[in-house]
C-alpha cells in the first residue's frame, strides 16, 4: 500500500491488517515510554488547508512515537488565486525531503489529486478531503467498535452482523462516506437517519437503508452503535433545516432517547461535538459513550498506517 | 475550363461522386473530369459544406493565455469550420460595439474562418440591465446572435425584454440555462456519482426549469431562442413539446456531452470539469437520439480554453470548460454514422447547415452548388485515430486525449483557400 486515500480502496484483508497492527499499537500507547524506532531518520509533513486542531496533533503524535520527524504545514486560503497552488505546496515540501505527507484540505478529491496527479512520489495519508473521506477516521470507529465488543481478544475479528446507524448531515460529510465503506468492508450493517435535506438527493447511491425519523430507526434498525455527525451550523442559514432546536429535537441524541437505549449499545461521536445539539450531554458522558476511546485509539491507527506505508520502503 | 483548385472525385452527403472546380472564392463546376491549377485526390473523402460552430470560446481579448482570435481560428479550420461564433465573456465583455467590431477584425487578420462575434445580452454579464444590442447589431460585426453564455440570464423580466427587442433586427437570444440559486458552489452533475464523491451537486432542474420557462417566453412573444449546451433527458423532452407546439426553438448539444459522462469524474481530473457538468449515461442516449431526431438543431463546441494552471489543482479551483473544436465532426460521425442511425446529410445539418441558419451567415451552411461560396470540409470516414492532448489550441484541456474516435478533417477551403491540406494546417495563407 502506497497511499491512504479512501476506505473504499481497503480490502478486507488489508482492513484487518492495519486494525490488528493497531492493536499492537495501543499496547505501545500503554507503556511509559509510548516509542518505537521504526520510523526513524524519515519524515512526514502534516499538510493542513483547513483547521482541525485534534487530528493534526493526532496524526503528529503517531508520527512521533513512531521516530518520525514531524513538520507541520498550515494554509490557509489555498485557491489558485489566492495564493500557492497545492501542486506547487506539495512539491516544495517534497523538495525539503517528505517521506510522507498527511494531508487535510477542504476540496474533495484533494488527496487523490497529490496521489495520483505525479506531481510527487511521496506517500499520501488522505487526513480528510472536503466531504469525500476520512479514511482513518473509519479505522478507528471501526477500532473502537470491535475493541467494545471484543476486548483483549478483538486481533483477527471483523464486524460481521455489528448494526451502525449514522445520524446527522451525511449529505456534507466525509465521516460517514468513509464509515459506510469500511463498517460494510468489515461486514457490519450500516444505515443512516437524517433529513432528506442532509441526504444526497439519491441516498442509494451511498447506502439502501435509510431513515426520515430518528426514533424510527433507532426502533426498527435497533443499532449496536449509533454514530451521530457534528452539524455545521451554517447548515440552518443555508435552510438546511429550520432551526437549532428542531434540528436537536427531531435529529440529536437527547438524553431522553440515550437513557431509552439499551445499555449496550454505544454512542459514537468524531468530535468535536456541539453539546446541546446534535448531541447531549447526558449521551456524550453516558458509560456507553466512546468519544474519549475514539480519540485515544486515533493515535493508535494513524500509527499502524504509517507504519504499514512508510515502514518497508527502503532507506 | 480551368480552376484554381480542383477536388476529384469527392463523394457528396448524397453519395454521389463528383469533381468540385473552384475559382476565386466560389464553387465554379461541380461535374465530371475537371482539371485545375491545383487538383487534389478526394476519393474517398466525403465533402461538406464548411462547418459552422455558434459557440466558442476565443478568449481574445483579455484572456490570450488561453487562446487567440488567431490560435483558435487555426484550430477551428483544422476542425473543418469556416465560421466560428465566439462568445461575448472576454475581458473587456464584448457588449458593446467597439469590442465585436475588435474580434470581428481579429478573425479578418487572421483569415482562417469567419469570426462572427456573439454579443453580451446584459451589460457586463451582470444579468442587470440590456447591453447595447442594437449598437452591436448595427456595427461591421452585424452580430445577431446574443448570449451571457456562462451566466444565465436568470432574471425573467431581462430576458422577455431581450427576447423582445432583438426582434427589432432579427437577432437571437442563446440562453446558457442555469437557475444561479439551485447551482451555488456546483461542481459536477447531482446524482449516484456526486454523493459518492462529495462534490456538490449541479441538478438537472436547474436548466430544465429554465428552458421550460424561456421556451414559454418565447412561445408568448412570438421570439426566437436559441438554448445552450443541453444536457439532461428532461430538458430534450421540453424543447420537443416546445416545437410539437410551434415554438420558435432551436438547441445544441456539445460533442462531450455526447459522448462523456459523469462516472469521469471519480479521477477527480479536472480536465472532466464542465459547465454544464457530464452527466449520466441515459442523458446521453437522450441527447444523441434527439440529434438523430431533429430535437436538436445542432452540435456546438463550447470549446474552451484554459491554461494548465486553471487545471492543474484541486477539482474545487478547476475552471469550467474542455477544449473540442478539433474533434467535434468526429463526435458527430460516432454518433450519426457509426451508430447506423443517420447520415452524412444530417451530419451536414447539424454540423453546418442548421447553425448557419439560427445565426443568418449567408455564406455558410449551403449546399454544395456553382456560384456559391467556396466554404468546404472534407472528411475521411475511413481513419480511426488516437486523439493526442496538444491540437492547434493554444490550451491542452483536452478531455478526448487517448479516446480513439473515427474520421479526420483532411482539407478544409474557406473561401475559396485552402486552410487546412492533409490534414495539416496551412501556415501563413
């Protein structure tokens, strides 16, 4: 494996293989000294076109603890007009020797533009692409998931019959385009419940089983884990629906609708949440919630994708 | 009797082979055995009269990165076109007179087709207030074609007193149709391919509903329209319930939307990024059967030009646009001929003919007879060849690079001279 662009390039073998190398990896984070030297000597770029605080320090400390030498890039305002192009970003950070550039960009395609454009040969990590994907996002749901159902013993397990509704704005939403192809690479069953309006006009076109109504699907789909998305609040000005407080009332996860949850099932947010809307906080701190999993086995992921790209090249 | 320039024994739409005499600027014979100054082998070659394109894009003045009056023209006579009609969306906007009379000139000097400039609608594109149509229409340009091609005139009272004025002098309004509101931050068609990739989508009611507006419009008034670059099954099924009722409509279709769709797109190349966007393989199979069945008038390039940077970049900062003035006879000929559904009379049509109508250039789009002007294509039906990226455009946004398409533009004569011999150019005529 060359690059991480897209979950919907992950068979299920190489699936299995990052996650149970993610496994190893956490036993890592475990230790006092959270470092391998595998990585030494290489370097790899955090290329970030648009603000996201947590996954560039995530994917900065996996690099780390990886021996890595970390540099950060920030751009912002990235448009050909406005400033540098991002073929022109990329291929000064490869003239200063990147091994491996991390790249976060409000275009979609933007990742697979730098894999596959030729204007560099380094390695490209996709750390989110407009509303495409955001492939290590789904490695560590997908992680988390099976790490809650299965322990110490999750090394060599797949999702198989695990049912995930995704709530919210999957219309604008790289989250859940990457979920939808790795829970179901994993053989989970995924649906969504949203509102027509923060659906694709064809929601088959990504996922056959979806819901107009909350409570319905949570009723008839009876979720192992509901995933809710973060709403932008420019969506209510753009009419994508009418107001915060409809939107938390028909679409969020109140704590009337997390206490009538059974106990197993797990709450799942990508951060950062908007407590009070999509999610309350009565959902977000609930013993079935794994939002600070989710963040700690982030790191454990990244870890075990760069190591399964960047670790057998030669040196 | 002796010609300048003698064709032997080319064959005609009809299938008849004859020998084509030409002198000065104008068909002299059309008959048996005919010797000339110059004669050249046309067995083989079907001829046509000279194509006639009613948009493109010239880019000059002000966008000359892209392209001129010049390299266009040269790319245009290598397309088999004796006519071009370039847009008004350059810098300075042509919507004044002073700016058609420049490009009008540019196309003399550089005298490889006739450049009939398109006049803005609006002043400045800006979709706000008339621009100075009656001054165009009476400048050397005679422009009678108008269009904000690349904005749509989506104000509906503008656009019913545009309709209504250019009557004054016979003109024709050329409706890019696009709701602006239902097409904010669009990148590519809406459906199965957009949500999947997560570029927001450009739906095809966006320019049905303005067709059906404007073709209601111009069935109210009693006008001519002239509707841009169709793209959607709905918007094939409007414009023929629009003639079914008598409406004075008429449509182009572009060679990429012929023939390309939207699954393109997953390369995120923005050499695939269009205005209006590929869309789906049905939509396809509309459009080529509505060419087929006189639904739509004509095929139009929409050729345009960018320079590389423009492309290379990510799909969000891409240009609209994809070059094809030199492949478009070779679109036609896919879907008229090989497809079995047509002919090479209707090729002549919609390649030639019908645009020369819609737009009154006289000496163009005639039947090949004596004493008309001698404005000709010759085609090789026979050749299948690869499309390479870099044409006589001074831009390489060339989506049908690598695509092997049949047929090749062997000579082209624009009154009378020949601009394109063997299928090479002719440098300095």
């Amino acid at each position: 494996m060359k690059h991480l662009i897209s979950a919907a390039d992950l068979s299920l073998d190489v699936t299995l293989a990052l996650l149970d190398t993610a496994e190893e990896m956490s036993i890592v984070n475990e230790r006092e000294i959270k470092k391998l030297p595998t990585l030494r000597g290489r370097t790899v770029v955090n290329l970030f076109f648009e603000d996201s605080t947590r996954t560039r320090i995530s994917f900065e400390l996996a690099a780390k603890r990886l021996s890595a030498d970390v540099i950060g890039f920030t751009a912002k305002g990235s448009s050909v007009s406005k400033g540098e192009s991002l073929k022109d970003t990329a291929q000064t950070l490869e003239a200063m020797g990147a091994d491996a550039v991390i790249v976060r960009h409000h275009a979609s395609g933007a990742a697979q533009n730098l894999a596959t454009a030729g204007w560099i040969s380094a390695h490209v990590v996709n750390a989110g692409d407009g509303k495409h994907e955001h492939p290590t996002q789904a490695l560590l749901d997908a992680f988390t998931i099976r790490k809650r159902l299965h322990g110490a013993g999750s090394t060599g397990k797949n999702l198989a019959g695990v049912r995930v509704l995704i709530v919210g704005d999957v219309l604008h939403s790289r989250v859940a385009r990457s979920n939808l192809h790795l829970l179901r690479t994993l053989g989970a069953r995924v649906a969504v419940a949203a509102p027509a309006t923060l659906l694709p006009a064809t929601p088959d076109a990504l996922v056959a089983e979806h819901y107009f109504d909350l409570d319905e699907a949570i009723a008839k789909f009876k979720p192992d884990a509901v995933m809710m998305l973060r709403v932008q609040l420019e969506r209510m000005s753009a009419s994508f629906f009418p107001s915060a407080q409809e939107y938390s009332a028909n679409w969020g996860l109140t704590r009337e609708r997390a206490v009538a949850l059974p106990a197993t099932t797990l709450i799942m947010h990508p951060g950062p949440m908007n407590r009070g809307l999509e999610i309350s906080s009565y959902a977000a701190d609930a013993p079935q919630s794994t939002v600070l999993d989710q963040v700690r086995n982030g790191i454990s992921v990244r870890m075990s994708t760069l190591y399964h790209l960047m670790a057998g090249d030669q040196q | 009797m002796s010609f300048d320039l003698v064709f032997k024994n080319a064959t005609l739409a009809n299938g008849s082979t004859i020998d084509i005499g030409i002198a000065g600027d104008r068909i002299a014979a059309m008959g048996a055995d005919l010797s000339g100054t110059q004669a050249i082998d046309a067995s083989g070659l079907i001829a046509l009269p000279g194509f006639v394109d009613l948009h493109t894009h010239l880019r000059e003045p002000g966008f000359e990165a892209s392209e001129t009056v010049l390299t266009g023209s040269r790319a245009a006579a290598k397309g088999g076109y004796t006519a071009v009609h370039p847009m008004a969306n350059t810098s300075p906007v042509a919507d004044n007179a002073g700016v058609v009379e420049q490009v009008f000139g540019l196309g003399i000097d550089a005298g490889y087709v006739d450049v009939f400039p398109i006049g803005a609608v609006t002043k400045g594109l800006e979709g706000k207030q008339l621009a100075e149509l009656g001054a165009m229409a009476d400048s050397r340009a005679q422009v009678r074609v108008f269009s904000d091609d690349g904005k749509c005139v989506s104000d509906p009272l503008l656009m019913r007193r545009a309709l209504e004025y250019v009557k004054n002098f016979g003109g024709v309004i050329a409706q890019h149709a696009q709701d602006p509101r239902l097409t904010e931050g669009a990148q590519m068609n809406e459906g199965v391919v957009s949500a999947q990739l997560g570029l927001t989508g450009w739906p095809g009611v966006a320019e049905e509903s303005i067709i059906a507006r404007d073709v209601m419009l111009a069935e109210t008034l009693g006008s001519r329209i002239h509707i841009c670059h169709l793209s959607t099954a709905r918007s094939v099924e409007i414009v023929r319930w629009a003639k079914r009722r008598g409406v004075q409509v008429t449509a182009e279709v572009t060679p990429h939307h012929l023939l390309l769709t939207d699954e393109l797109v997953r390369t995120y190349d923005p050499v695939y990024k269009v205005n209006p966007p590929l869309r789906t393989q049905d939509d396809v199979a509309a459009l080529r059967a509505a060419l087929v069945d006189g639904t739509i008038d004509i095929i139009a390039t929409d050729h345009a030009p960018h320079p590389a940077e423009a492309k290379e970049c990510e799909w969000d900062s891409a240009a609209f646009g994809m070059v094809g003035l030199e492949t478009a006879a070779s679109v036609a000929q896919l879907v008229l001929i090989e497809s079995g559904k047509s002919d090479w009379t209707r090729l002549a049509e919609v390649m030639s003919i019908n645009a020369a109508k819609i737009a009154g250039d006289i000496d163009h789009g005639n039947e090949l007879a004596v004493g008309t002007l001698a404005n000709l294509a010759f085609i090789d039906p026979a050749v299948k060849r690869e499309i390479v990226r870099a044409t006589e455009s001074k831009s390489e946004n060339n989506p049908y690079a690598g695509l092997t398409l049949p047929g090749r533009v062997m000579h082209t004569v624009y009154r009378g001279t020949l601009t394109v011999q063997n299928g090479t150019i002719r440098e300095r005529l």
